[in-house]
C-alpha cells in the first residue's frame, strides 16, 4: 500500500505504545531449534500469489515466506532495508534500486532485479486480475498495462520498470512520490522466481518464496505446513523447525484446543473467553496496542445507499450504535471506541485526530432516528450486517451492535445480523460487489502512516475499496499529500481528506483493537508486531 518514508513521522509513537504493555514474553531457553509449533489460522480469500493478497490470513503466510526489498521493523513496524542495498533517488520520482548479492530462493534461484521487475509487472498487469494491482498505479506505463476505462490492456509490461543489470533496476513514476522507497516492504512488491511463470498452477499449490520458511504442504481448508528453511540467507533465521497453520471456523475452538493441549498458539483470543483467559493462561497472554481499527462500510455501487440523504441515514446509524457498552461488556478493555478513522498508534504527530468524529460516533439515540428519517429511512426499512462467523469473535458484538440499533430506533426488526460461514466466502461476496448493506470491514495497517488508513480504503478505485466509494476532493487531497515532501504539511493534507470521509460517514468507525495471543507452555519468545501478527520465526519450542 502507498505511502511510507513518513512512516517514520509514526515510529517513535508506536514504540511508546506497545512500551505500555508487554510486547511478548522472552523466555529463558534456547529452545529446540527442530521442534514445530501449531497455530490457528483461517482460510486466505485467494491463492497466495504476493499481488493478489490483501487480507490478514494469506498475508501472515507471505510474512513468512517472502523478503522484499524493505521489511517493517517487528517492533517499530519502521520501514528498513531488507534485500535493498540502495535506493537512489534525486528528484522523487525516478528510482536506481541495487539489490543485495548472495540472496536466493527455496528452490535455489537467484535473487535478481529481475526478480522484482518480473513480479511487479505480473501484478500490474489486467489480465492477470490481481487484488493488488493498484499499488503499481504511480510507475509510468500503468494505464496502458491496467486501463482502468474498462478498455483493453495496451501493453504487457511496465515502460517506467527498466532492468539495468544482474542486481540493478530503475524506476520511472508519473509523478513525485517522496515515501515511495518505504512502500517497498509491502507483500505486493515481493520478488517472484521463474518458477511463478514456468509453472504457475504448481507454484499457486506448492508456493515457492525466498523468507526464513518454505511451504511443504497445504490442503486448503484444512491446514499449511511450513518448515524453517536451513539456507535461508537472511539475518531473521527461525529460531523453531517450523509452523503448522491450522484451519479453524470458530474462533472458540481453537482456544479449547489451546486449553487442552492440542494447540499452541491462537492469535485472536475470543471475546467469550476474556474473562477467563487471565486465570487460564496467566503471563501466557498478552494483549498490546496495535494498528487496527473496526468500521462498517457501506455498498455505494448500490443506489440504495448512494442516493440523497444516504450520509443522514449512516451518520444517524453511527449514532444508534453504543460503543463504550459494546466495548466494555464484550471485549473487556481489548478495544476502545473509535472517534476518528485511523488510529491512536500513529500519534498526533502522525496525524491521529482523537474526537474528529466528534457526535457522530456518540451514542445518541433521538439524534440518530432523526437523522435516518431526514434522509429517507433505512432502505427497505431494516439493515442486515454481514460479517464472516469463523474468526475475530464478529457474531458476538454484530449482535451486540444490532441490538443497540434496535433499541435505539425503537424497532427490534432495524437491525439484524447476518453471518456468512467462513473469511474466504465473505470475501469473495464482498469482490463480487454482492453487498446490499452495511458489512464488517477490520482494517489492519501495513505500516504506520496515516495515508495507509485513508488511500487504500476510500480513494476511488483503491484495492481494498470494498464499498466503492468515490469523491473527487478527497482523490485530490490525497494526491497533492503523496507529492509533499514535508512531513508536517502532507499529514496536514490527508487529514483534511479524513475529514471529508467524516462527512460523508463513507464508512462508520466502531473501535481500535489491540493485538491478541494466548500460548501453550511449550513455547517462548512470543511478540506481536505492531500489525498485531505474531514473528512466528522468533518463536522458540520447548
């Protein structure tokens, strides 16, 4: 996702938050380097193919398996070199990129700038339909290898992509991008091998990636298993022989796994069992700040909810929805109400406005039923919020939310909830724009920059726009914030195109979560980074 040379404006303000509680637990051992741990895990949305993973499951895998260019800094989440050896640049917007020698992939592959070129013209590319293609957007040639007119694709690859050399490539964009080199940590922008375009249907099963793990295999639905790779290159080897990703539909029941041995770690403690997981688990837990924020988003491509007066009616559904209830007597101090549309780890500095919201995310009931009537009424006179059902504890607070909206409405048929079975599932009814009302839309940063929770949600076209939202004077801001190179006046410009998703409510923000992880006694060294993933490969077993 775009943005990053300013996710430094946030770094500093990250460290002091996960300073507030435990960012892991050390461990006294060294642990036997061979031992496999097993963790919970849900189905990805797609195959794993780097530009086409823009979810938390299928991005957990490509933490572990790929190395770019840049990787964020698992405590700071500060975008660092990784295989770039430099990134050149004298006028922001064309880049000399030198890749490290010596690295290689799984399968014994160089590394190359080919490597990379390869990889991020497959992604841009229309016919390839990848979820992340948006993120080549800036480099020249994008319109005629991605037509975003609907037109046929002009060109296979990328004119502003030059290889220079076995280890160098260039860079050509279509205007200043100062933070473009920190962006380069995002999976997207991952390298590929020959081995992705030579046998894509073998890769897609059996993925092949050059990270500190390698896939030995995986049934879909069921479980992944990935093995340490003993010659990985890199300075993050994994301290454990392996991960064993296992496939729950119920967040549930992976903690009762947990409990009773059969599991070793999960990374989203449920809701049900916040009250019991401090006797349970003791310093076994942590629960830590990070960047995540719960929001509803809205089918715009429906005329139902794009017409006159739709902001009255999701602005008075914000009001109807009582988060310091919902946040006290369900999540048990793991979320706090939102009152703006990022989050507090960015700091002021980095552009966190607490209060922007300022009403609209008040309970206030007389308010909202109001407000819904002046602008027309619930389409259909009720609204169905779907969510998957197999993770994140959804059920129990859509039920919570729906019942305040009732309550605050006066009508126990307003609101009702409607689960669809797994992640991947609910995924792919939200790509396929089957949507007809409000519907769970978590956001998980990718680094800590206010431009990452506003340009990739709201800005017309983005990849993980899911409502379709579209405003010309936000585009706007938002462009004229990517081609500033001072910090102070680009967060500026993006929060003032954060205040124009507040007036819209293009989407209604709920609660900032924190990060989650209940262990077994067989581990140690567990840590979240600040995305709230845990560093699988500083896990040590036994």
């Amino acid at each position: 996702m775009r943005g990053a040379t300013h996710a430094r404006w946030a770094v500093c303000a990250v460290a002091v938050a996960l300073a507030a509680t435990a960012c892991g637990s050390e461990g006294g051992g060294s642990g036997d380097a061979g031992a496999v741990l097993s963790a919970s895990w849900g189905d990805p949305q797609n195959p794993l193919e780097p530009a086409n993973t823009n979810e938390v499951q299928g991005g957990k895998v490509l933490d572990m398996i790929f190395r770019g260019l840049k990787r964020y800094d698992p405590v700071t989440g500060e975008a660092k070199d990784m295989l770039a050896e430099r990134i050149e640049t004298s006028d922001s917007r064309n880049f000399r990129i030198t890749v490290k020698d010596g690295w290689t992939f799984s399968n014994g592959e160089k590394v190359t700038a080919r490597s990379f070129v390869d990889a991020w013209n497959y992604g841009a590319s229309l016919r390839n339909n990848q979820r992340n293609a948006y993120f080549f957007g800036y480099i020249e040639g994008y319109d005629e290898v991605h037509p975003e007119d609907g037109g046929k694709q002009r060109a296979d690859t990328l004119s502003g992509l030059k290889v220079v050399d076995d280890r160098t490539f260039t860079v050509a964009l279509t205007q200043k991008f100062s933070t473009f080199p920190d962006t380069l940590g995002y999976n997207a922008f991952a390298p590929l091998p020959r081995a992705f375009f030579d046998d894509h249907d073998a890769w897609v099963r059996k993925p092949v990636g050059n990270g500190p793990y390698l896939v030995d295999s995986y049934t879909r639905g069921s479980r992944m298993a990935l093995r340490r790779w003993a010659e990985y290159p890199g300075p993050d080897k994994a301290r454990n022989g392996g991960v064993d990703l296992k496939v729950y539909t119920d967040s549930n029941t992976a903690y009762t796994d947990l409990m009773a041995g059969n599991l070793d770690l999960v990374d989203d403690v449920p809701a049900a069992q916040l009250k019991n997981v401090g006797n349970d688990l003791g310093d076994r837990y942590l629960n830590t700040p990070a960047g995540i924020i719960q929001t509803l988003a809205f089918p715009h491509y429906d005329d139902a909810w794009n017409k006159p007066g739709s902001a009255k009616v999701r602005t008075g559904l914000s009001m109807a929805i009582d988060r310091e209830q919902i946040t006290d007597t369900i999540f048990r101090g793991t979320r706090t109400p939102a009152t703006d549309w990022t989050s507090p780890v960015l700091g002021e500095d980095g552009g966190f406005r607490k209060g922007l919201c300022g009403k609209a995310c008040e309970y206030r009931p007389a308010e909202a039923r109001k407000l819904i009537e002046e602008g027309g009424g619930l389409p259909g006179g009720k609204v169905t919020i779907t969510f998957n059902a197999d993770t994140g504890s959804h059920r129990e607070w859509v039920n919570a939310v729906c019942n305040s909206i009732n309550n605050a409405l006066d009508d126990e048929r307003a609101c009702t909830a409607g689960p669809v079975g797994t992640f991947a599932d609910f995924r792919g009814r939200i790509t396929d724009r089957e949507m007809s009302g409000p519907f769970r839309a978590g956001w998980q940063m990718d680094y800590p920059l206010i431009q990452n929770f506003l340009q990739p949600l709201y800005y017309t076209g983005a990849s993980s726009n899911d409502g379709k939202w579209s405003n010309e004077a936000f585009d706007d801001l938002v462009d004229r914030a990517n081609r500033e190179t001072d910090d102070a006046t680009a967060v500026g410009l993006f929060q003032q195109a954060e205040e124009v998703v507040r007036d819209h409510m293009a989407a209604i923000p709920l609660w900032y979560q924190n990060g989650s992880a209940g262990w077994s006694e067989r581990l140690s060294g567990v840590r979240l980074n600040p995305f709230s993933v845990p560093v699988y490969d500083q896990i040590k077993v036994g």
